[in-house]
C-alpha cells in the first residue's frame, strides 16, 4: 500500500452518506456480519453471486487498491488485474458517478474498519460462469453514461443507482427499460413496483416524506433494504436533493391519479 | 410486482385474533354484555368459536392500520403541516395503545403457509425475537407519550424516530415484502 500518499480531497463523511444512499451494505454486508466484509450470498437465476469483501483489509479487502483501481472497479467494472466484473455489481450505473462522488465514497470506504475476510468463489451456472456471458452482457447491456446534469436524475441513476433494484431484467441480467421502476424480484430483496405505488395517488410531498422518515402516506413505516437506504442515505441528503429525487422519481413513475400537494402550511386558519 | 402496496404501503403486517387469547381455537369470551338494557330480548352477537385466519389477519390489519394513521398525524402535526399540537398526546397514547397486546394478533394458523398475509413465517418461527421487537415498540412508543405531554416539540419528533424505527426494524424481519 502507498501510505499517505492519498492527494485526494475526499470528504468522508460525504462519502458515508453516499455509501447509504447506494445502500453498498445491502450487499456487501452479510447478515451479521462486518459491515462491508462481504460474504453476502446474492442468489440469482444465474447462480449464486458473493459480494466481494470492500473494507480496507490489505489481503481480504481492498486496502491494497489504489485510487484509480477503485475508479477503474466502478467505472469500467474491471478489478486491478483487468477482470470484468459480473453484472450483479451494477457498475452501469456507477459509471454516471461524479468524481467528487466517488473520491468521497472512497475517502469514506478507506476509513471503515478493516476485516479480514475471504472472499468466497462466486457459484455460477453454465453458461452464465462463462466469459462468453459477461463478455454479452457487456456488450449488449453495459453503458457507460455521463453524470445526468439534473440532480434527481443523477442521484436515482449514479449513486443511487434505484433501477437496478426497481426495474425488472432481461433473460441476460439487463435492465427492461420501458419497465422501469415496476419492481423486481431480484435481490437482495424483492423490490416494488413504483409506478403502480405512486399510482395510488402519492404526491411529491409523499414521496419526499418516505425519503425523509421512512414514512409511507398511510404511515406505515418501511422496512428492509430501503428503510437502510433512507436512515443511512436519503435522510441525510440536503431537502433540496431529496425534492429533486423525489420529482424524478414522480416524472419517471407518472401518477395517474395525483392529488395536489397540500397548501404550503399557512397560519393554520384553515383548522 | 403483484402487488403494488407493497412494501412502502403494505401496512398491514398481517395479523389476526380478535381476542388476546393467545389459543385461538378456545371459544372467545363474549364480548362484553351489553351494561345496561339487559331488558331487552336482544342477546349480544354471538363471538365466533374460532376466528376465520383470514378475519384475523384483516383485523390485525385494521389494527396496524390505526397504528399507521396516528404516526402519520403525529408527524404532520411535528412536520408543521398542520396546527394541531393539542392533538399530539392523543395520537402517542393510540399508537401505544396499539402497540400493547401486537403480539397476540399474531395467532398461529395465521401465517403465510396457511393464508394470505404479509407477516412472514419469522414471527412463529423466530417467536422471542418477535416479543423482542415488540417491546422495543412498546417501550419506544410509551416515552412518546411521556414526551409528547411535556410539550417539548423537538424532543417529541426525535421520539417519534425513534418509534418509526422500532417499527421498521421490525418489518425488516417479519414482515414480507413483494
């Protein structure tokens, strides 16, 4: 490892929050495990995937990474010895990161307790175990995108990455994009369907709310990968970063049936 | 997905008996009889002998749904939406309220093996981390009532937090998602 020798003006405490709104735990985290050890077993019909160990262990982890092979990890999906990656790591989307927003999350993945923690073989059927699969899906699926200029749209499509949860996949492991946001049931949890949720009439001040506290508009509390997405994640983002989510979200999941957002709070004379 | 509430909506962690009689299959008491007018010929409804799986999982659905409707008026009063800080106490005493006798709305025979409900098999089989859950509710949601009647508005949204995790850290484990 080169010591010190990091010039990089990473924010840490920046880069936690992106790792949470990136719920990177959600797999890289076994159940009861160190947090981002690995060791996570994500079944797939294409076999059973095992999120590699990300804390800065110098011979388990990635402690022996420089920057750029972290760069490199996300945005072109390569481990430092020039391996593709397989498609359950939605690097896709990862390369739509800025670099502020990575420096940051490394900045913050270098400070997290190193464990050492042997990455397990991933368990892969045929054909899918071969490199003529992933050399398919790479070429047929994989995207590299530009950072998107609107806020929302950056933070659902980069770091938040909310389709590659939310929106069903292809016989190959690609994202169905005129289905986006209809749900899956894909782990490390089956996801929702969002358009048919924000069908029922939810309004961007819903949807703010459920980013914000957890709090769907019936109040029922959220629970599972999301809830850790929006204590770590969500909550923690500006209220301006969680509006322009929000109405991203809205604009890409139309709701049919929306209800106008409730007057700005008044004097209460309305009471 | 099929179903769209899901988990954001889906308020309902499924649940069930009417009675707290934890063996469902034991004949409910009758409701309380009706105090005064025993003049009348009128005999109270009859309590079932059994309650349908599927009338105690819309019934503990109704239950967590009362849950649901006093946390979302408690956070619209601390969100400032509404003006209604009168109200706050009343909404922190339903949602403990409710939270008191939650275990026993989850009978056995009242799973997702034997009907349809979003409660998952972890609440019979992981029964004591269940109670655990519970309680943390339970203990959660009576410091929202002791802080709510202080009048502290900040201090009475950080309990509310406090009570929306307990909540969701226990969907998290038993309650289904899809």
């Amino acid at each position: 490892m080169e010591p010190a020798a990091e010039v990089l003006a990473g924010d840490p405490a920046r880069g936690e929050v992106i790792a949470g709104l990136g719920a990177c735990g959600a797999c890289h985290t076994a159940e009861g495990g160190e947090p981002f050890a690995g060791g996570y077993g994500i079944e797939t019909k294409f076999g059973t995937f095992f999120a590699p160990n990300i804390t800065p262990d110098a011979t388990t982890g990635i402690g022996g990474w420089s920057y750029d092979d972290f760069v490199h990890a996300l945005r072109d999906g390569r481990s430092p010895r020039g391996r593709p990656y397989v498609a359950a790591f939605p690097y896709a989307a990862y390369t739509r990161m800025s670099d502020a927003d990575l420096a940051d999350l490394w900045a913050y993945l270098r400070g997290v307790a190193p464990v050492e923690a042997v990455e397990r073989a991933n368990e892969v059927r045929w054909p899918y175990d071969t490199r003529f699969a992933t050399a398919a899906w790479r070429t047929f699926e994989f995207r590299r995108e530009p950072p998107a200029e609107d806020r929302g749209e950056y933070l659902a499509t980069g770091p938040g990455h909310c389709g590659e949860c939310h929106t069903p996949r292809n016989a190959i492991g690609g994202l169905r994009a005129r289905r986006e946001f209809q749900g899956a049931d894909d782990p490390p949890e089956p996801s929702p369907d969002l358009t048919a949720i924000i069908g029922e009439g939810w309004s961007q001040s819903d949807v703010v709310e459920l980013l914000t506290s957890g709090m769907a508009p019936d109040g029922d509390m959220i629970g599972g990968v999301m809830r850790g997405l929006v204590v770590d994640g969500t909550s923690r983002l500006s209220v301006s970063d969680r509006e322009a989510l929000a109405a991203y979200v809205l604009s890409r999941a139309p709701n049919r049936h929306a209800k106008p957002d409730a007057e700005p709070p008044s004097d209460g004379e309305d009471w | 997905m099929k179903r769209v509430v899901a988990v954001l909506v889906g308020l309902t962690l499924a649940g069930v008996a009417v009675s707290a009689d934890p063996a469902p299959t034991t004949p409910a008491a009758p409701p309380v009889a009706p105090a005064a007018p025993a003049v009348t010929s009128a005999s109270p409804p009859a309590a079932a002998a059994v309650t349908a799986p599927e009338k105690a999982v819309a019934y503990r659905q109704a239950e967590m749904s009362l849950i649901g409707k006093h946390m979302k008026a408690t956070r619209m009063i601390l969100s400032g939406e509404v003006a209604r800080p009168q109200d706050l106490v009343r909404h922190a005493e339903g949602i403990h309220a409710g939270s008191m006798d939650l275990a026993a709305l989850f009978p056995d025979g009242t799973g997702p093996a034997k009907t349809k409900t979003e409660a998952k098999a972890e609440i019979w089989s992981k029964h004591a981390d269940f109670e655990v859950a519970v309680k943390n509710f339970q203990d959660a949601s009576a410091k929202l009532v002791e802080v709510a009647k202080t009048g502290d508005l900040v201090a009475t949204k950080a309990q509310l937090d406090k009570v929306g995790e307990t909540c969701g850290g226990c969907h998290d484990t038993f309650k289904i998602k899809d």
